[in-house]
C-alpha cells in the first residue's frame, strides 16, 4: 500500500478528525517558541554573565521558526487564515526567505517530493556526498548568498520558475522590496542606534542554522526518489524538546503523507500509519551517523 492508498483507507470521520484545526493549539505554541526567543534574547541583551553562551541556543530557537513559517504555507498551524498568513510573513522576515515565495516553492516540492525531475529542492546544489560537502553545506555560506540573490532577483529581476504562476509575480515583486525596505530599517537602527538586534538575532541566526541544515537534511536524505511518500521521506524519532521546536516536523512521513493534518494532530496520524513507514530514524545523531557512513 502506498500513500494514496492509505489515504483512501480512511473514513470521513477520521479524515475530518485528523484535519481539524485549531487556533488555540497554534497560539499556544507559537507562545512557548517565541518565549524562549525573547527570553533567551533578553538575557543576551542584558549581557547577563556568559551571554555569549546563548548565541547558538538562540540562533537554533530562531531558525527553527523555518518548521513554523512551512506549516503555514499549507494554513495548519491555525484554524484563522489571517493567523497563518500572518505568522508566515513574520517568520520569513526574521529568517529571511520571503513567505508568497516560499508557499509555491514548497508547493512543488510536495507535488514533486524527492524526484529530481520536478522537485525544486534538488535544483540547486546535490546533497553532500562526502566530508568536504558535508561542512561545506553545514556552513550555510551558500545559502545565505542564494537567500540575497533571490530577495534581489524577486524584488528588481525576473523571478520567473517553473513553480511560481506568473499572476502571483507582482505580489512576489512586492514582498520582496517590503523586505528589503525592512532590512534596510534594520541597518539603520543599528548603526545609528543600538547593536542589540544584532547580538539577539542576527548573529545568533547566523550561528544556529548550521543545526537547522542537518535536521532538514533527514527529511529526505538518503530516501530512494520514488513517488511513494512511505519511501521518499524519513520520519525521525526524537526527544520532545526537538519535536517542540520543529512543531512535531519530525514527522515527516506524516506530514507528506497528509499534508492538511495540524502539527498537533501528527502523532495521532503516526499511531495510524506507523507500520507502514519504510524510513526511520532512531534520533539525529543516528541519521547523522549513518549519512556520513557512506561518504
């Protein structure tokens, strides 16, 4: 049985279960992970002692905001459009990949999941296939080039993809030179006013998204391209701190599987199809392992 046979297998009520939304789940999260940003962010801006030592917790809180920002392209984090519209262009800010942009983007990628001929996430540069590739990729350093390329691209240039419908280019255009304008505001206050944003966001983002890159490289590292989501993707299993960060992504077999159902309902729906996941993980650390295995 694949995917979609599954999904045929369930009931109305199931469905109707597994799917149903919720804005006080969403806000209650959303509570917890901004918390901890701020918090986090006001002890390194009070230059608390070894401050400095929060740098990399903080700037792995806030890359993690990406698992949120992608559940939003999908409108399940909360039952409130406005909610998740809303959540997704904030957290695009703060990440830096523009929200409108990304929805389509990750749209195909679902539609495309692992096959190299459809799927944008394998347009750019391979997977790591050895030790070099490997650090390389944790650096970030071509990610964050290919982040301003693209705000510029989609703000001056040609945005144009295979992904994007040309009717959504405007607003596309729009986001970008809003964020742009924002960033620039940044500079600006920090240069003529505080370094603070500096210290409780920017560095630490730069810092902590190496960990982002590893966790996502689970996702779909190492799966066979098949258009079966019980093969092409990992399910991870994991401790609840990392579960609560990525708003239950780790369930990822999950989620690809059925992509309507909330962050807060991915369990109930791995109770059900759990004998049927043909890639897992026993924790990071195991995939890590196994992934640098075979370089």
């Amino acid at each position: 049985m694949d995917h979609r046979a599954f999904l045929k297998s369930l009931s109305v009520a199931q469905k109707n279960a597994l799917t149903s939304r919720s804005d006080s789940a969403g806000l209650l999260h959303l509570a917890g992970h901004v918390g901890l940003i701020l918090l986090l962010g006001l002890l390194i801006g009070l230059g608390m002692p070894f401050w400095w030592l929060l740098i990399v917790p903080q700037g792995i809180a806030i890359a993690f905001l990406f698992t949120l920002q992608h559940e939003c392209t999908h409108k399940t984090p909360f039952r409130s459009d406005w909610l998740n519209e809303w959540a997704g262009q904030a957290t695009g800010f703060l990440i830096v990949q523009p929200f409108l942009w990304f929805r389509y983007f990750h749209f195909a990628h679902h539609r495309f999941t692992n096959l190299p001929e459809g799927d944008p996430e394998l347009s750019g540069l391979p997977k790591p296939d050895s030790w070099p590739s490997f650090w390389w990729h944790l650096s970030t350093v071509t990610y964050w080039r290919d982040k301003v390329v693209l705000l510029w691209t989609n703000a001056v240039g040609d945005p144009s993809a295979d992904y994007l419908p040309v009717n959504a280019i405007p607003r596309i255009r729009r986001e970008a030179r809003l964020m742009i304008a924002g960033y620039a505001l940044v500079l600006l206050f920090t240069l003529a006013v505080s370094p603070v944003l500096f210290w409780v966001w920017v560095l630490p983002l730069m810092t902590g998204f190496p960990v982002l890159r590893l966790y996502l490289l689970a996702e779909h590292g190492r799966c066979p391209t098949v258009a079966n989501m019980f093969e092409n993707t990992r399910t991870t299993f994991t401790n609840r701190i990392v579960r609560f960060l990525a708003w239950n992504m780790p369930y990822h077999c999950e989620h690809h599987t059925y992509p309507q159902v909330p962050f807060f309902r991915l369990a109930e729906l791995h109770v059900i199809l759990r004998d049927r996941l043909r890639v897992t993980s026993d924790g990071y650390r195991e995939f890590t392992n196994d992934y640098v295995s075979r370089f």
